[in-house]
C-alpha cells in the first residue's frame, strides 16, 4: 500500500494540490477583479471558501514536494487522519460554494439583473466551474488519502 | 468488522435510511405543495433530487429490515461498493441541491421578489434544510458502507 498515487507524501498527490491551488485561484480571479461579489451572500461564500481551498493546497503542496525529495512518504496515521478530515470538510465546503454560486447566476441570467451586465455573469459562471473542478480534485486527493488510513 | 454499526443489514442501518426517507419527503412536501417550484431550476433540481433519495432510501430501508429479520447482514463486496457508489452519488446530489435552494432562496429574500409572498420563502427555506438534513444520514450510511468495504 506504501505506494498508491496520489496519498500524502507521492509526486502524484503534488500534481493533485497543485491543480486545486491554480483552480482556485482562477476562480478567485475570475470573481474578485473588479466585480461587486461582496452584494451575494453565495459569491462571498466562493470566496472565503476558494481561499481556504488555495491556502489548504498550496501548504501541502510544499509538504508533499519536500516529501517527494527526501523520499520518505508520510504514513503517521494522526497526520493522515488530519489531512483525510480537512480534505473532506474543503470538498463539502467547495461542493457547496460552487452549487450555491451557480443557482445565484442562474437566476441573474434569467431575470436580466443589472449585475449581469456585459460578461459578468459569464464571468460568475466560469468562477462556479473552477470552484466544481477545483472540488472533483480535492475529492480525488480525499479518497486516496482515507482509503490509505482505512489500511494503516 | 461484521457488527459494525451503521453498515448494511443491521437496525442501526435500517434507522438511518429510514431518516433519509423522512427527511426527503417533508423536503419535497415543503416543496411541492402549492407552490410554484418550476420556475427556478434550483428548485426543480432539489425535487429531482430527493425523489431519487426518498426511492433509495425506502429501497434500502427494506433490504436493511430483510436482512435484519432473517438475521444475515450482506457481506458481499459487490453489492456493498454498488450501495456505496450510490450513497457518495446521491450525497453530493443532495448537498448540491440544498446549497442551490438556499442561495436561491436567499436572492429571493434579499430582492423582495413577488415569489416571497407570505410564507413561500420560509417553506423554501425549511425545504432546504431537509434536504441539508438528509445529506448528513446519507453521508453518515456512506462513510459507514466505505468503512466496511475497505475491510472486507
């Protein structure tokens, strides 16, 4: 079991955090250049939880990295036990911030919403979609991590 | 493992999906009773939704009682990954749904629409809350079904 791609500690799960950390980010982008986000109770949401999600990643990203280099991949069952639960909690959190985000544009689109102005609201939509994306990742790295816990 | 709590085929189990089942159906009821829910997809997405959860509930709910009468939990792994990917699917569907409505019904709320009139918005909003309610039984049976199946 010591070698399954993509738990704590392989260069796969590097990969992994990484592609979480650049679809957050672009989804921050996306929703806060220049764009009143803070009127919407869901865009707010997105934002806060897209920062944890880039602040989560990009941490054990570097952990991951250092891992990889010194060769030793992590398999204490409490760190594990940690990562799975933050892991678990970011993927409901970002689920629910993109779902939440899409049904708000959605009904801006559909009654023509002054804040849907030019791109804006395809704008929030693109924002929604790296938010999911960035959430289908986070699950990715929350199974193999619990499924390696359920073994240690 | 076999006694595990929780897991298919045992009264604990059969509690949970019959929680389920109570919770979907007064979320549809908030929903559906006269009240004209077709006019935002997030809406028609939370019926949607918890029909699916309602019908795999009490489908469940009888296996559970079955096995639990004639006194043999299933231990097949074939069957329990087929209840566990179902489980995970219908999670993530229920919490995407309850997070949809709640944003919708917020917009709602915070622009007076004519769709608030009396106490639509607040059924919309217990609704909602059913559903949230739901979603944590069935990601309780799926974290208890995963559990097993890494055993067995």
């Amino acid at each position: 079991m010591d070698a399954l791609p993509g738990t704590l500690g392989t260069s796969a799960s590097v990969a992994l955090r990484l592609g979480q950390a650049i679809f957050s980010v672009t989804s921050l982008l996306f929703m806060c250049l220049d764009v009143p986000f803070y009127s919407y109770t869901a865009f707010c949401f997105l934002v806060s939880v897209m920062g944890l999600v880039m602040a989560w990643s990009l941490t054990l990203a570097m952990v991951d990295a250092f891992s990889v280099l010194i060769k030793r991949p992590v398999r204490q069952p409490g760190i594990i036990s940690v990562v799975v639960l933050g892991d678990w909690v970011l993927s409901f959190l970002s689920l629910a911030a993109s779902c939440s985000t899409a049904s708000a544009t959605d009904y801006l689109l559909r009654h023509s919403s002054p804040f849907c102005d030019g791109t804006l609201c395809t704008r929030y939509q693109l924002s929604a979609t790296m938010a999911f994306l960035s959430w289908s990742l986070i699950l990715a790295s929350a199974l193999f991590n619990l499924w390696l816990l359920a073994y240690l």
